[in-house]
C-alpha cells in the first residue's frame, strides 16, 4: 500500500465501496426536513461500487485538475514555510470501522498531518481575508486524524497566481475527539443503510433470476 500513488487505479481500487473523509461531509448533511440528497447519492455510490465491483467515475472539471496539477508545488511550498518534511499516504483504513478510511495529502512528523487546496483565485482570497477553515474541511480533517490517530492536521490554501506574500495561508486544526465521536456514530448508520440495501437488491435479483430460470425449465 505504501507504494501507491493517489489517483491510480490501485488507489481507487483500495478505496472502493468505502466511506473516506472527502466525503464524510455528505454523510453527515442535512436540511430543515433530514438528511440531505447528497447523502443518499453518496449511498447510491456506494451501493453501485460494491454491486459491480468497479469505481465509479468521477467528475473533473479544469478547477480540479488545477488543483491536482499543483498540489506537488503546494506541498513543497508548505514544507518550505513550515520547515517539515511531508511523507506521502495513499490510504489508511479507520481502526474499528471497517469499509471507512482516509487519504490525507501527508503525514506531518509523529503528530500531525497536511491537507492542501489549491483552489480557484476567489476562493483562496476568501480564505486569507476570513482566515478560516471552511467547516466542510475540519470534517474531512477530523475524520482524518480519526483514522490516522493524528493530534492537528494544517490546513493549506495554495494560489501561484497571487503575489508571492499572499500564495500560502496555513492554519492549523487540532483534534476534537467530541466531533470525531459523532461522526464515527453517524458513519457507522450511514454504512449500515448502504449495506443493508445491497443485501436487499441481491436478494431480490437473486429470487427473480431463479423464478426466471425455473420459469425456462418449465417451458422446456
């Protein structure tokens, strides 16, 4: 595992059928009236993933793969500044729930780690001007130190466009067994439901493809 890259197929491969932290906050979102669409399309992910055996495709637009192309700048930005050496991961199971895991974007030292945006220009100046971490990534933080067993992770925003003072802003997010706590409880639910409904679609594909082959010895 040590030796494959994010992104791969191996990676994907590794990653199948799972619940990992860029996505918890799907799992976890809500309306007024219960839990959002973007949870029950993420089950609908899932539940295809294990039925067919294959990932499934995964939209990118230019912003992604600015951010994909750049990370490697990113990350070498922030070992510079921070005065660290990034070691690379490419995916790390949760310790006691299984089909859930995480892939930070490296381990930071005996502690911490580092998770790096490289975003659009509006996006990273929001970041410097508010200074703070947008809440849907302390959950992808957080259930990353959940799997890692991790004390802080850093937040990266990297922007090459922006003149060289305001490119790198690095704010730090320190472990909150309380929030991991509860999103352990919910993912545990969200996998339940994700497992029950293949169990439902087997059985009832299994049952009618049996009545159907009984049906062609009878006509036979």
């Amino acid at each position: 595992m040590d030796n494959i890259v994010q992104g791969t197929a191996e990676w994907h491969s590794l990653r199948l059928g799972k619940v990992t932290a860029s996505r918890v906050a799907d799992v976890i979102a809500k309306t007024k009236t219960g839990y959002s669409a973007s949870r029950a399309n993420y089950a609908a992910q899932l539940v295809t993933e294990r039925l067919t055996g294959l990932p499934t495709e995964g939209f990118t637009n230019a912003a992604m793969q600015w951010g994909t192309d750049m990370e490697p700048e990113a990350r070498a930005a922030y070992e510079f500044y921070r005065a660290e050496e990034v070691e690379q991961v490419a995916f790390v199971p949760h310790p006691t729930i299984g089909d859930a895991g995480a892939s930070p974007d490296g381990q930071v030292g005996p502690e911490g780690l580092v998770e790096i945006k490289c975003p659009n220009t509006a996006t990273h100046i929001e970041t410097l001007i508010g200074r703070a971490v947008p809440a849907k990534y302390v959950t992808q933080m957080q259930w990353q130190m959940a799997c890692t067993g991790r004390k802080w992770c850093d937040f990266v925003s990297f922007d090459p466009r922006m003149p060289e003072s305001m490119r790198f802003f690095c704010q730090r997010v320190h472990r909150d067994d309380a929030m991991i706590a509860e999103l352990e409880r919910e993912v545990v639910a969200f996998l339940n439901e994700v497992r029950a409904k293949v169990a439902e679609l087997r059985r009832l594909y299994e049952q009618a493809d049996a009545d159907a082959a009984a049906e062609l010895l009878m006509a036979g």
